[in-house]
C-alpha cells in the first residue's frame, strides 16, 4: 500500500492554511501527522476546495480528509467519519459598529465557504438573511472588511483566529450549536468501503490523547 493520501481545505487558520512558504499547516495538519507517526505510515497532504473534497475522495483522489468538517448525518451517506476530534460550534461576526443583533440581519447579506454547514443552516433557517456563497473564508472575511458583505458566519475557533489580525470584526449573538446542522463536532473522513483504515485512525485518536501528543497539539493551536 502507498501514503495515505490526506485532503484539507487550506483556507481556515488555526485549522489549516497556507504559511509564508507557501507550505500547509495548522491543528489538523499537525494532528494528521501525528496520526501518520502513531500508524507508522507515510503520508501526504493536499489542498483542495472545500465543496468539493467529498467527490474528490468517493473518486479514490484522497485517502482522508481532515478538514474542520462538521461530522454530519448527510454526509455520513457518502463518507465513514471517526470519532469527533474537536468540539464546534458556530458564530457570526459583523464590522463594528454596524448589527448589534442578530434581529438586524433581515435582508442583510452574510458570507460562508461553498459547502459548509453554516451555508446549509443559514439557507433553511433564516430564509430572511440573504447568504452569498464563497470558494474560501478567507475571500469572505476580505468582503466583510470591506463592505461587500454584512456578516460572516463559520466555525467559532476559525472565527476567533479571524478577529486577533482584525480588531475591526467582532462577534454578534451566541454560538450555535444546533447538531441537526453542525453534527457532534469536526471528524475525519475515510471511503465508505474503508473501515480498515477507519478503524487505525480511530485507534491512533486514541493512542495520541492518551500519551498526551494531542493535548500538545491542541495547546499549540488554540492556547488558553
Ligand atoms: N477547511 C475548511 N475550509 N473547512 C470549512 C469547514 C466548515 C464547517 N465546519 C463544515 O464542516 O462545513
């Protein structure tokens, strides 16, 4: 068998992103080869568009993808997810000075990835709000800055990382936790058929939070 061929989305600091090499990092990216360095396996890591890491994995492109992904009953038809990794919940953020409640938003145009599940949640739950679709956050967050959009609306921890470089944003209303939308927290994802796979990553998940190396990681990314 070759690597094990992991995805991510690299367009979501702490998650993952792009550093000024040009390189891809972040929590997942660490937990990945943590995982890999657990397994014994060689591993390699790709970025790729978030709405379309699902096909690209049902086409046997990838292995896994670890990618700040909401561990949802939808997707759970077309993909195997381990056990959660991290616990998510959801916010928006507006300039400020501007919504002061999340009343405010009718009509209002918010921001979310293409694919998300804050596109799905905003889409069927505030049909009032109107949601403009984006290849990234990171062009959706550019657009808030300045102007073209009201709100963004992802997960809390991206969200957070967001607002330490702009001191212009800040968060409106309380997190959303709603698990019809945003499942039981972020998981990895495997092809259906590849529960062997599953299975060792789910055992690694385990090995590396109990020896402490997750803890490690975890404080490294989101220090309290
Ligand atoms: N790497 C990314 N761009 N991830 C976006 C994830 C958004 C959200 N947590 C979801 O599962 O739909």
């Amino acid at each position: 068998a070759g690597p094990i061929r992991f995805a991510s989305s690299a367009t979501y600091p702490p998650f993952e992103f792009m550093d000024k090499d040009n390189t891809i990092t972040g929590f997942d990216l660490d937990l990945a080869k943590a995982l890999c360095k657990e397994m014994k396996t060689e591993c390699t890591y790709s970025n790729h568009a978030f709405d379309s890491l699902i096909p690209a994995l049902k086409f046997r492109r990838y292995d896994a993808i670890i990618s700040g992904m909401d561990i949802t009953a939808e997707r759970s038809k077309q993909v195997l997810f381990s056990q959660p990794y991290y616990a998510n919940s959801a916010v928006l953020i507006v300039r400020k000075g501007t919504l002061t409640s999340v009343d405010q938003m009718k009509g209002k145009k918010v921001g979310m990835e293409n694919g998300s599940t804050h596109q799905k949640y905003m889409n069927e739950k505030h049909p009032e709000i109107k949601t403009v679709p984006y290849d990234s956050y990171q062009t959706a967050v550019i657009d808030l800055k300045n102007g073209r959009l009201d709100a963004v609306f992802g997960d809390t921890a991206a969200v957070n990382e967001w607002l330490k470089t702009s001191p212009e944003l800040v968060t409106l209303g309380e997190h959303i936790t709603d698990p019809a939308y945003f499942g039981a927290g972020l998981g990895i994802a495997v092809q259906q058929d590849n529960a062997e796979l599953m299975n060792k990553i789910n055992t690694a998940l385990d090995a590396i939070k109990k020896d402490g190396t997750y803890q490690q990681i975890s404080h490294k990314w989101f220090p309290q």
